[in-house]
C-alpha cells in the first residue's frame, strides 16, 4: 500500500511538470527552440556551470558549518556528497533529496540523522529568506515589471477563480480549519500514539537545527556562504543571457529578476522543476520584449545544463559514497 501511494505521488508530480511543460511548449515550434540552442554561444554556457559548481560546494561548507554545533565534523568531501545525491534524487522525486541527504551523511558520517532534517529545515528558511530579500530588491527597482509578471501569473487567475468559485473555497477554507482543530485536539490527547511521537521527533529536530544556529562558531563564514550560494544563482542565471543573441542585451537586474522567478519554478512540487521553470522563466523575459520562442530557449538551455550537471555529479557522488562505505567496512 505505501508502495502504491509512492508511485501514485511519483506519477501525479510527473504529469503536473509534464502538463506545465506543455504549456509552455504548446505554440512553440520545436525545430526553432532546438536551432537557438544549438547556436548558443558555449564559452558563457560553460562560465555558467563552472559559476554553479562553485555553489554546490559552497553550499556543502555553509552545511558542515550548520552541522558543525551538533558534535560532529564531517568531511567536507562526504558533505558534498550527500548533497548532490540528494539534488539527483530530487529529479525523481520532489523534496525527497532532503531526506536522501540526511540519511547518506547519517551513514557516511555517522551524524544523527534528525540533528541532519533540522540543519537542513535550517538551511531551507534561510534560502526562502534569501529569496525574499531578492524579490523585494526586484521590487524596489522593478515594481512594475514585477507586479506585472505577478499579475498576469498568478493575482489574475487566482481573482477569476475565486469569482467564479468563491462558495467552493469557503467551504473547502471552513473544512480545513474544522481538520486543523480536530487534528490539534488528537494530538494533544494522544500521548502514546506512534504518529504523535514521529511528528515530535521532528519538532524536536527542528528547534535542535535553529540551535545549531545559535551555536555556531563560524557565523562570518556562514553569512558569506550564504551570500556567495546566491550571488552564484545571479551569475548563473545573468552570464547565461549572453549565450543567446536575444537575450544578450538585457541587464543585470533583469538577470536578478529571472533568478527570482526561477527560484519560484524551480520551488514547484514537480521533478527538478521541470515545466514550471520554463513556463515561469519564458513568461518573465517575455515582459522584456524577448520572443516567446527565444524565452523558451533560454529556459531549456538553463534547465538541462543544470539538470545534466546534477545527473552527472549525483551518480559520481553516490559511486564515491558507495566506495567509500566498502572501504571503510573492510
């Protein structure tokens, strides 16, 4: 049965990112989105992915630096590692590359695992945060263009349907405050209750991980790696406009607007973001006047270098974790 509710999960991600793909594609020709890609210029391509590796381990050593106040030290080689495998096993499956992460350090290292989810629930508000921070610079030198993208993607439809469905969703908003409060009342009552201790297993791992906050030594190198992991994300996305004839004239702060939207995709619950990178990327650079078949490329070229990057570097990670379990067992 959990079997069954896996692959179900698994399948209704799979169509969501398949459908928000069609989406996007759906008035492209492809023969023309393949021909801009092809003729992409391959040096800033290239800069590009090099600038991602550089926040792949920098975001391995901020990390070991969260995981650094539970008594342990692991190798920053192994933290690295996990990281990636646990990026690769996020193509497969949505947010399950945190849990993936967690249990090959526990393994590697031997780091208790739910000090690991809340280091990494740690991480997660801290990236959100970052994410704000930049969205409200977008907004403060691109109000417009920001509130347009919001508004054509998000205000407006969401203000059409609840128009036309507004006594759906007071029902449906009354009928999840009258589960919140049962399910609150169960899990004061039910001291005993296995999923009760599972759920505050996992309150306690996140206030040991916001801890390990508090305890940190290396608060400077922690700010500045968290610093460096998203002026990397810039970077990638900005030095990418340049592979591309139709893009490589937009500015800097295009280029952080993009990075913005495209950490909103690459947030959907779908595999790696696909679909909803696309679409959210293509409409985002349409509102500076690049061509819809132009954004698309842009967006595919992104996404798959990223996506190939990751794929290549998680299956070298998980070989290197293997090898290193046998040899440390012999």
């Amino acid at each position: 049965m959990k079997n069954l509710k896996s692959i179900v999960k698994y399948l209704l991600f799979l169509a969501i990112g398949i459908g928000l793909l069609w989406l996007a594609f759906r008035n492209e020709n492809i023969g023309d989105v393949m021909h801009r890609m092809r003729v992409a210029n391959p040096f800033w391509l290239s800069l590009s992915i090099l600038i991602s590796l550089v926040a792949l381990v920098s975001r391995a050593i901020r990390w070991k630096i969260l995981i650094e106040p539970l008594g342990h030290s692991p190798r920053t080689s192994n933290t690295l590692y996990a990281l990636l495998v646990g990026y690769l096993a996020n193509l497969a499956i949505p947010r399950i590359g945190e849990i993936t992460r967690c249990a090959s350090l526990n393994k590697s290292e031997k780091v208790p695992f739910t000090g690991l989810v809340g280091t990494v629930i740690v991480e997660r508000a801290i990236d959100v945060m970052m994410l704000f921070i930049c969205m409200l610079i977008v907004a403060i030198f691109e109000f417009q263009t920001l509130y347009t993208f919001l508004d054509q993607n998000l205000i407006h439809p969401i203000s059409l349907k609840v128009g036309d469905n507004f006594v759906l969703l007071a029902i449906a908003a009354c009928f999840a405050l009258l589960t919140s409060s049962l399910g609150l009342i169960w899990f004061v009552r039910n001291k005993e209750s296995r999923l009760r201790n599972k759920i505050s297993q996992i309150i306690r791992s996140v206030v040991e991980g916001l801890g390990t906050v508090l305890k940190m030594k290396n608060n400077g190198w922690f700010v500045f790696h968290t610093l460096l992991i998203w002026f990397c994300y810039f970077l990638m996305t900005y030095v990418c406009f340049f592979c591309l004839e139709a893009t490589s004239q937009l500015d800097a702060m295009t280029g952080l607007f993009i990075t913005v939207v495209g950490g909103l995709g690459m947030s959907a619950p779908v595999q790696g973001g696909i679909g909803a990178f696309h679409y959210v990327v293509s409409q985002g650079l349409q509102i500076f006047g690049v061509t819809s078949t132009d954004g698309i490329a842009y967006a595919t070229l992104v996404h798959t270098s990223q996506t190939l990057l990751i794929m290549i570097l998680g299956a070298g990670a998980f070989f290197m974790l293997m090898r290193n379990e046998k040899t440390n067992n012999l």
